[in-house]
C-alpha cells in the first residue's frame, strides 16, 4: 500500500511541474501549479499562466467545472498558501472553502505581508483540513526571487558568465565572440528567461551592442536593466528594440538625454554612489524590487562582476567554462581584489554539467541569506 507521504510528495511533484508553466509570464506575481485529487486520482489540474489571469487553484477548479465535476470531499495540492486578499483576481482561500475542498496541502506559506498565513487561516476556521510543508524546499528554490523580495526587500542576484577554463572573459583587445559552443549560448538565453531582468554595464553596450532578449527558446524576455553613470548609451543599441528597458544613472546625468531616452520608452532610474563612487547597488536593487522585479540576472563586464560581489549582494551563479585557455586575458572577476582566504567568496551546493564541449557549473554564494531552507515541518 502507498504511504500517505509518498501520494503527497507525488502530488506536489506534479503540481511543482505545472507551476514552471507560468515562467516569465506571471511576474511580478510566483508560479504557483493546483493539482485537486479525490483518493488517488487526480480531478483537475491548474496552474497561473499570466498575470492579471486566474491563479492556479481558481484555474483547477474552472477546469474541474467544465468537465462536469464538483470539488466537494476533495484534496488541492498548492505549492503556495492560497491567497486571501483581493489583488487582480478574488482571493483564493475562500473560493476553496466555498466549492466544497475538504484537505489542502501547501508546499510553502506566503512571504508576502499580505497573506502571511492569512490563507490557512481561513481555510482552518472553515473546517478544511491543512498540512503545510510537503517538498517546502523545493517550493521555495521555484519562487526564490519572490521570497527575496518579500522578506529582503530586494531581487535574488545571480552572476551569469562565459569563460575559459583559466577564467578569461575576452582578449586583452574585447573580443569574446565565441568562446562558448552554440548550446552553452542557448542555455544562457534560458536563463535568462527565468530571471525578471537581465543586468549588464555600459561597456558590455559598446563592446557587444547586444539585444538582451529571449531567443532560440521559448520564454518571455527580462526586463534590460543597464548601468550608465553619465546616460553615454547610443540611441541607437541594440537594447532599445522591444522596449522593456531600465537605464540606470546618476543624479547628475544629463536631464536633456533622459528626456530623450524617455520618448525611445525607457524607465529611467537614478540612484547615489556607492563608497566606491560607483552607482549604488543596494539602492539600486532596493528600487528594482519596487517595480516588482524579484531576480536579476547579471551578465555585465568584468567590471559589473566585481561591483556585484565586492558589495556582497550576489546569491548565486551560473558559469559556462569553455575548453580553451588564454592565459593572457580579461578575467571575469576584474578588479576584484581579494587579498585573506578567510574572505574568499566561498560557494555551496554546486552542480555541475556538460552542455556540448563546455562545462556549466551553477552554485550559491555561502554568504547569501538560507532562505531556501524548510521552515515547517511537513506533517505527512
């Protein structure tokens, strides 16, 4: 006979996959999937597939409607606390009460002050039998920049790069095209997909002119934040088409360009300097998370690198090593200088795989906030 544990890990392994449907579609908001089941059969399935459209219990129970069937008696498996506040669309919470859901099982609660159990609780004085907690970690790595934003009050950070194997970005002259294969390169556009936006420098602009979008795989473009001081950028990059774009200047650029760039569709934000009189970070994200921005995917120079790690607001990284080494080069960390091994960055739990001849090794930094970690017990 099957345990009960194992039908509840099953459940939420298949609600976790239908979450993923809603990547890069449903930001601000997370991806949440709904599996509603009776014994051991699923009903119905439902997942948020678009901001402003139906949350995921909502859209399981509009599909178990339509073919015909109620949900009175039944389990919903949530790998997020239902909501119990109008935003949007109704609350969630309630609707379950209200068709008759006897159990839900919620893989995490809800970072955001506004439920912050609010949902369970609901459910609970309504008679409906709750457990919280099953695959909690695996719910919270799916929604890790949701959770950062809510409880940090900025987006989770993560340092994409592609190098050699001795740790060059490019030539001693900029030239970097190609130093990864094709696949490694398809990879990085997926990555980029499950970041809100994607973050590089003004010399990454002069450099490569890149586009910053989405493509050669499904999955909507990030938002193109770029750092530019003095608003040098041509009004002519490539980052321009398509819009979505955030210029990120000083409080002494030219109020002329920005007007400018503003007509072209982009946001402009300004922000002080940082100790190093370079533009703030921390503020920078402080503000990005405002906007509803909850991962960042940085793809910036050398330079941006060390920015990012030096003021200690990295969370991750995603680096593509390539099987050629230059030994001469402009290695990926800059002028990052680090001179006591005891302040290292140190990372932890790594993963590492062959993407065509190049290796990809992802890992979080050892510093950045445990998070991710379990925070109920799940009662299976």
């Amino acid at each position: 006979m099957v345990s009960q544990r194992t039908l509840d890990e099953y459940f939420m392994r298949r609600a976790l996959s239908l979450a993923r449907r809603g990547l890069g579609f449903v930001r601000p908001n997370p991806m949440v999937g709904c599996v509603i089941v009776r014994g051991e059969k699923i009903l119905s399935e439902g997942w948020h597939a678009r901001y402003g459209q139906a949350h995921a219990e909502v859209a399981a129970l509009e599909t178990l409607r339509l073919s015909g069937n109620d949900a009175i008696g039944a389990t919903a498996y949530v790998t997020l606390e239902p909501c119990c506040h109008f935003g949007k669309t109704p609350p969630c919470a309630p609707r379950l009460v209200q068709e008759g859901i006897s159990g839900v099982v919620v893989g995490m609660t809800d970072p955001n002050p506004r439920v912050d159990c609010g949902g369970i609780r609901i459910l609970e004085s309504a008679g409906v039998d709750v457990r919280v907690g099953i695959l909690e970690e695996a719910c919270r790595r799916l929604n890790r920049g949701f959770i950062w934003r809510h409880v940090l009050g900025r987006p989770w950070v993560t340092i994409k790069s592609a190098m050699t194997l001795d740790g060059d970005v490019a030539c001693l002259d900029g030239s970097s095209k190609w130093i990864t294969g094709y696949r490694a390169r398809r990879m990085s556009h997926l990555l980029r997909a499950e970041h809100d936006g994607v973050l590089v420098g003004i010399g990454t602009i002069r450099q490569d002119n890149p586009s910053l979008n989405v493509r050669d795989t499904d999955g909507a473009s990030p938002v193109k934040i770029i750092l530019d001081s003095n608003l040098s950028i041509s009004e002519n990059a490539n980052v321009f088409s398509g819009g979505n774009a955030i210029i990120v200047c000083s409080f002494d650029a030219s109020e002329e360009k920005m007007k400018v760039l503003k007509q072209k569709g982009c946001d402009i934000v300004t922000v002080g300097n940082g100790p190093d009189g370079k533009l703030a970070l921390e503020e920078l994200l402080r503000v990005l998370s405002e906007k509803g921005i909850s991962s960042i995917l940085v793809e910036g120079g050398p330079n941006v690198t060390a920015s990012f790690l030096g003021s200690g607001l990295v969370d991750g990284f995603s680096l593509f090593f390539a099987p050629k080494i230059l030994g001469v080069g402009r290695c990926f960390t800059g002028p990052l200088a680090i001179h006591c091994l005891d302040r290292a960055v140190s990372v932890r739990e790594m993963s590492y795989r062959s993407v065509g001849d190049d290796l990809w090794i992802e890992a979080r930094v050892a510093c950045s906030p445990d998070l991710l970690r379990p925070l109920v017990s799940s009662g299976a």
